[in-house]
C-alpha cells in the first residue's frame, strides 16, 4: 500500500533554515518541502475513541488535530548560576566606586580576590576539576545543581481534599475520563519507532562536591551514601538532606560557604586595602549605609534578558535569607576570615598622615593641627602588629582618630575647666583682633565656639539625610524618616525592573492599587500630606563623599544661598558661616610671635599663662573588670513555704556585686622575680657591650654661659634652653620633655618670680587693660586606664559616666565620625597613652633609641603596658 503524502501549509509556521512555509507529512512529523528539515515543535497525533465508549450511537469516533508540544526550557543563557550572577553585581559594584573616585587599579585587584575565592570554592580557576564543572559547596543552591548538573527537585505532593465519587456512567464524568486520555497521550510523546520522543531531555551528571563539603556532609553519611545521593538524578531518595541547616553548621562554614552580598563587600574592602585607596574600611560601610551600593539596583547591573525574570530569580536565590547591610564588627572579622581562607598574608598600611587630614578636614578643625598629629605619627611611626594573628584587619581608621583625640586632650586637656579657660582668654583676644578691620589674619581657635559649630551643623545635615542622623543619634521627626523611604522607593521605581511585573496580571495590579490606596490615606490622616506633595518638597540630593559632614554642609549652604533657596525649610544662623579650619592654632601650641606682633601693633602686649590639669583625674587610677564566676550546677529547689517579708529581707541582705572596679598601681614584683627581670637585664647589657656595633658610653654633662656663668644644661628647663624656631633633635638628654616651645628670656623669668612673690591669683584678669592673657595647656593630661576588651557592655555605660563632659562629647563625635563605637577608639585612645605615657623609656634619644622599660618594677603599670603594647 503506498503511503499518502499530504501537503499542507500551516499558520504562523515557517522552516528555521529556509523560511518555507509548506510542510509535507510523515508517520505524524512534518517536513519542509523545499529543504526537508524536520519541523521539531509541531506533530499530528490521532485520536480515537470506540463507539461503546461514551454509549452514545455514531459508530467509531476518530480525530487528527495538529498539536504544538509546549517547549521546555532550556539552560540558555538566560539561566545563570549564583556564581555567575553575583559576579555580574560585583562588577557592578565595582564599576560605582569607580565612579565614586576609587583607583583604576581597583578593577584588577578585585578580579585576583574573587578568582582566588572562587577557586577554594572549587568552582573556577581551580586544576582538580576534571570535568570542568563547578563544584557544589556547603548550603549550595537547588538552582545550580539544576543548571549545572540538571539534577531535578523533589516535588511536595499535597494531600487532595476527599470529593464524593459520582456515578462512574454519567457522560459528564466519561467526557472528562476521554479528556483526560487525550491529554495524557499528547504529554507522553507518543511516536512511531525510530522517532523522537518528547519525553526526552539532557542526561543528568553526578554531583560533584567540594573538598570542605564532602567533609561537611560526611558528619551525616558514609561517602558510599553521599556517592548515591550523587547520582540521584530525581532527587528520589528522601533519607538524608543535601543542605544542612544554617545551625548545624561552624560559624566559619556558615559565614564563609554561603555565597551572599556581603561577601561581595569583604572582597571589595580587602582589594581596597590592597590597592592602597583613599576608600577604608568605614568609608565603604558608610557607603552601604546610605545606599550607593545597595541591592535595590541589582537588576541593572545584569543583562536585559536575565534582569526580565527579576523576581523568580531573587526567590531562586534565597535573597530573603540574606541582609543587604552589614556592620563595622560583622565586616572587619569577615574581612579576616576571608583573608585567611584565601591566604592573604598581610593588608597594607594606609596613608596616615593623608587619612589624618582628611579627618581634620571633616571635624572643621583648623589645618595646622594636622602638622601637629603628624609629628606625633613620625615620634613612633605604629606597627599595627596584632598579636590575634596575621589574618586580624588592624584598626586603621580608630588609630588615626585617634592620634587626633590625643592631640586635642594634650591641647586644651578636656577636663570641663581647662577648655573653658582656653576659650574664655581666646574669645577675648578675637574681640580685640576684630577691631583692626583692615588686617586679613585669621582669629583665633575657641575650642567651645567649635563645640556648638558641629553639633549645629549635626542637626542641619540631619534633616536632609536620615543615615547621617542615624549614624550621629540625632533625633529627626517622623515625617521626615517617611519622606527619605518614599524617595529611595521612587528611585528604585525609575531604575529597577520588577516594578513592570507588579503590573502583570490584572488581579495583581488591583492589589498594588488597593495597596497605595492605603498608603496614601495613612500619609494623609497621620502626617497631613500625600506622597505627591511629599514629593514637591525640598530634597536634597547628596552625592558621595569621603568627608560627608563638610561636602553636605557646603551643599545646603549653597542650596540656601540660590534664589529659589527661600523655599528651604531650615534657617541656618549665622554662626554657622564661620569656617573653623581658617582659625589659628599656632599659638596653642606656643608659637605666639606672630600674635604678639599682630597685638604690639594694636598697642597690646599678651601674656602667656600656663593651665594645669584637674587633680582629681590623678587619683583615679586604674579600672579592672571583675572576672565571672561560673556557678556550679546543682539542684535548686523553691521554697514554698517561705513568707513575703522573710523573701525581701534577704533580698536587701544580698549586697551587688559590682561590675569593674578601681585599684592604685601599687603592686610590686617579690624578690625573688625582681632578681630575675635584673639578672636578664643584665646578661642583655653585656651582651650589648661585647658588640662592637653598640657603644653604650656615660652620659656628658655641658656647661652653658648664662649672664657670664657657667650653668649645668641639667639644672635649666626647656624654656631657658631652647628657642622657639629650633625644632631638630637635640643631641644632649633632658631631664624634662621638650614640650614648652615660648621664647622667654631671663627678664622674662625675674619678673615671672616677682610677681609669683607677690602671691597674684592666677584666676583674677590681668592688671592692666592694655594687656591681654592667654590661657594654654601645660601639655599635660589626666589618664584614665585599665582593660576595657573584656569589660561588659553595663560596665563599658558605668564607665562612660566618668568621663568629662566635653572629652565624652569629642570621643563619640570623631567615633560618629568614622562610624565605630565609642568603646572601639578609647581602646586605641589607651594604645596611644599606654606607649607615650608608660611604656618608652628614653625620650631624649628616641630619635635613634626607643627603649621600652622592661625593667620596670611597678607591676601593675609593667602589666598593663605589656598588654597593650602586643597591639602597637
């Protein structure tokens, strides 16, 4: 019997290779009659049913319909993995710190971090791949054993609600029995042999698994068992789950496997460090916080195809289990953790003096502090050693911060009384300096003017931008926080894509409009206003900034000084016009011949005076936090019998134990370990004798020639000695540190003494109303040490209450400023104080020795220093 050909042209249809439209039949597949090609997508399929099927006359029932199978999805390049979809955000990321100003060098050091992630990971740039597929790891995701393995996911069959059977020959429950049929034979892809079946798909692998994940799971099944997990292409087997719970996991493995944003922030912030950018640690986390790198703006960093399936794509990678933000603890101990797990084997040292003045460009302070915090950089440049380990970030950004912290408390003494002489005496100077209206010098620093010039400006940038106001704890009005939510959402809108799928289906897009509805009616009832005329306020677009604070005052000072800046909602006074930075600081530091220049023209002398720290700081000494103890487990059993008054009499018995508490460093070492410490000591100086590269020779005395006599140096004070303009080294020892620079003569000192004898009262104002008074630091400071790592957070607030007002005020502002806690910097605050104060032996000499007294035989203080000292 010969087969019939039937020739047939078909709608919407045409041949993948030579675009013919007519097709030709064959055993149910067709065929192009032009080039032959077989069309894949498209079949006839007969079906048939007996006439006894439905008990309905007619006979035999036959049809043939054209069906057009539904295409199955294929891993194209619209699917990717989670590998490669965060390496699409990280180039984004990367692209806008470029854009914010980072160096061009960042690009490549970012690559180098991630390809050496990736490859501990096992998934690229790794040799022990045979196939050259990625490996899964620890908490992988069901979408890359899909894509890459085509393994299938177990479906959760649901228990179907019980329905009453009907009657098995009503021809409504056939007509949906044939339907079925007919369905079930167009799914099964039914052919002739030697014909392609539907059914058929890409062959599915074995699981591979990394070398830490084969460990991992190994915990919960025999490797032979994981083998057959491995080549359960259908997930069949439900004995054993592949993905163990986050808390069955180490808190390395949990934090380290599991591929999220934040691990994109660590690589960013060590290939930071590692190109040496002006961006630290806390400029990028400041930089998440306002949401220049955020996860609202992922969909652009990805192509167009893959960014249209936004939404299934988030779900598939578990982007609700995972926080976009992160804080500065969180991400410098996973900075460490990263390094260590790609062998990192140190971080840079930054800039100092650089990152120094940056952050007096940020406080308002005035520019000749930062050749102040220098020299005390260059005395001991730091080392940044941490005896935690290589792998531990250093505390960059704090130690900086706080050099600075330790220059202004040398400077003014912060102790509520020394900085209010100082401005008190400075303010009045100001006042004679303004009377000469045709001179152009700078006035002086008032260290309390400065006080209210930032607190002023903290709540002026507060109200336009809400991370800064949280960052500072200012408080903000409500409507303004719900004003900053309605701009980020709106921002998004115009530059995400998922805001298209919302308005899919109509059911969808009611329930978005019943939403807003809601919406709008709350900001109405509550705050008086729509979000339309939220909009038509005043906002104010702050660009990004490594000094924050000073770029966005200058932005609203300038948004206030346009025409149109009457329409803004705040009156910035006039106090806040004053730049700070242009203040003078040299005489503080008792460069004062210019100043004295500048009043003798005036026809005003100046007379320096010297304040002395508060003594009550001296006594404090030295806090220690108790150690716990762990109470013992035992059985404890109620007493029920006991009565009320009995209960609270032995309540109030019970005394508090406090929570740290203050000793006097008055401990001594016994004899037997002083004996030792000098025996040691000792065996180290012959040894430093027997080598010929260390002279160790008898310190000279000099003989100076003041007034026709001849003085020993030893018995003169700095003041006598040295010259305000010499600043070099010296080549002889002190007995006192070289710290008062004021160029007095002998005269000077005779009337000085004259006027000691007539017992005048430091505190009364000068005599003579030609002559001015100003006050500065004896450059001395109070200390208040101890260990404060190990202290709880109860006795970290105990602590803070005895802190003096205005250092209190300084130490969280420049903390706010670099955005870490208050407990963080006075820890660095203490590195600083414990080396300078107790730690270095010989001042005179540290130019070319820096002797750290080992010696010392006060034990507390020796304690103390050796502790400190591992972080130097």
């Amino acid at each position: 019997m010969e087969e019939v050909l039937e020739v047939i042209e078909l709608e919407n249809m045409q041949c993948n290779v030579c675009g013919e439209q007519t097709f030709q039949e064959r055993a149910g597949f067709y065929y192009c009659v032009e080039c032959g090609t077989q069309k894949d997508h498209i079949r006839a399929v007969d079906l048939t049913a007996d006439e006894n099927f439905n008990e309905n006359p007619g006979g035999r029932y036959a049809s043939r319909t054209i069906r057009q199978p539904k295409e199955t999805a294929k891993a194209d390049d619209d699917e990717i993995t989670s590998w490669e979809f965060y390496n699409y955000v990280l180039r984004g990321f990367v692209q806008e710190l470029l854009n914010m100003g980072a160096k061009p060098e960042l690009k490549l050091m970012t690559l180098q971090v991630w390809a050496a992630y990736m490859g501990r990971m096992e998934v690229a740039f790794c040799r022990t791949n045979e196939n050259g597929l990625p490996k899964l790891n620890v908490r992988a995701l069901h979408r890359d054993a899909r894509i890459i393995y085509n393994r299938k996911r177990l479906k959760l069959k649901r228990g179907k609600k019980a329905r009453a059977v009907g009657d098995p020959n009503d021809d409504r429950a056939k007509f949906r029995l044939w339907n079925k049929t007919k369905r079930n034979l167009d799914a099964s892809g039914y052919s002739q042999a030697g014909g392609p079946s539907e059914s058929e798909g890409e062959p599915s692998l074995n699981l591979q698994w990394s070398l830490y994940a084969r460990k991992s799971l190994k915990r919960q099944m025999p490797l032979k068992h994981l083998d057959k997990h491995s080549k359960d292409s259908k997930s069949s087997m439900s004995c054993h789950e592949l993905r163990p719970k986050a808390k069955e996991l180490q808190y390395f493995d949990r934090n380290m496997f599991c591929l999220n944003i934040t691990k994109l922030y660590v690589i960013l912030g060590i290939a930071l460090n590692m190109v040496e950018d002006d961006i630290q640690l806390t400029d990028l986390l400041r930089f998440i916080d306002e949401e220049h790198l955020s996860k609202r703006c992922l969909l652009n960093y990805l192509p167009e195809k893959v960014a249209a399936k936004g939404k299934a794509l988030f779900k598939d990678m578990e982007f609700g289990n995972h926080k976009d933000k992160c804080t500065y603890k969180f991400l410098r101990q996973h900075v460490g953790y990263m390094s260590r797990y790609i062998n990192l084997s140190h971080f840079q040292k930054p800039n100092l003096h650089s990152l120094a003045e940056r952050y007096i460009l940020e406080l308002g302070l005035p520019s000749r502090l930062v050749k102040y915090v220098g020299s005390l950089i260059d005395l001991y440049p730091p080392s940044f050693f941490n005896a935690m380990g290589p792998h531990t970030y250093p505390r960059y950004e704090a130690r900086t911060m706080a050099y600075i912290l330790y220059a202004m408390k040398l400077l003014f003494g912060l102790d509520d009384v020394k900085e209010q002489k100082i401005s008190e005496s400075a303010a009045k100077i100001n006042e004679q300096l303004l009377e000469d209206k045709g001179s152009e010098a700078p006035l002086l620093f008032v260290f309390t003017e400065w006080m209210q010039f930032v607190d002023i400006r903290k709540v002026i940038v507060s109200h336009y931008n809400q991370t800064f106001a949280h960052r500072f704890g200012v408080a903000t009005q409500i409507g303004r926080k719900v004003d900053d939510i309605l701009a980020k959402e709106r921002k998004e809108k115009e530059q995400g894509y998922n805001y298209d799928e919302v308005q899919g289906t109509p059911a969808m897009q009611r329930q978005h409009e019943n939403l807003t509805h809601i919406i709008e009616t709350m900001l109405k009832e509550h705050f008086g206003e729509s979000s339309q005329e939220s909009v038509d306020k005043v906002h104010i677009e702050f660009q990004p900034s490594l000094t924050p604070a000073h770029s966005y005052f200058k932005r609203i000072l300038l948004q206030a000084s346009r025409p149109d800046g009457a329409d803004i909602s705040l009156r910035i006074p006039d106090c806040m016009h004053v730049d700070h930075a242009q203040r003078d600081l040299d005489p503080f530091v008792l460069e004062t011949n210019e100043l004295s220049n500048r009043l003798s023209q005036l026809g005003l002398s100046m007379r320096v005076e010297e304040v002395a720290c508060q003594e009550d700081f001296q006594n404090v000494g030295l806090f220690r936090p108790l150690q716990h103890i762990r109470s013992v487990k035992r059985e404890f059993r109620a007493n029920t019998d006991i009565k009320t008054e009995t209960w609270l009499g032995e309540l109030k018995v019970k005394e508090k134990r406090p929570d740290f508490r203050f000793f006097q460093p008055t401990g001594t070492y016994g004899t037997r370990y002083l004996n030792r410490i000098n025996k040691h000591y000792g065996r180290r100086e012959r040894l430093e004798v027997n080598n010929p590269y260390w002279e160790i020779t008898k310190t000279p005395t000099y003989l100076l020639k003041v007034d026709d006599k001849e003085v020993l140096l030893d018995t003169l004070s700095s003041l006598q000695t040295f010259k305000e303009g010499n600043m070099e080294p010296l080549k002889v020892p002190l007995d006192l540190p070289r710290r008062h620079l004021e160029r007095r003569t002998i005269c000077e000192e005779a009337e000085k003494d004259e006027e000691d004898a007539r017992t005048m009262d430091t505190n009364e104002e000068p005599s003579s109303p030609e002559e001015l008074l100003l006050r500065v630091s004896n450059f001395d400071c109070w200390l208040l040490h101890g260990y404060i790592s190990t202290m709880r957070e109860s006795d970290k607030r105990e602590l803070r209450q005895l802190f003096p007002c205005s250092f209190r005020w300084l130490l969280e502002t420049c903390a706010a400023t670099i955005g870490v806690s208050w407990t963080v910097l006075y820890e660095q605050l203490l590195i600083l104080e414990v080396m300078f104060h107790h730690s270095i032996g010989d001042w005179s000499n540290h130019r070319e020795l820096l002797c750290i007294q080992h010696t010392n035989q006060r034990k507390d203080i020796r304690t103390l220093a050796r502790t400190y000292k591992e972080f130097w």
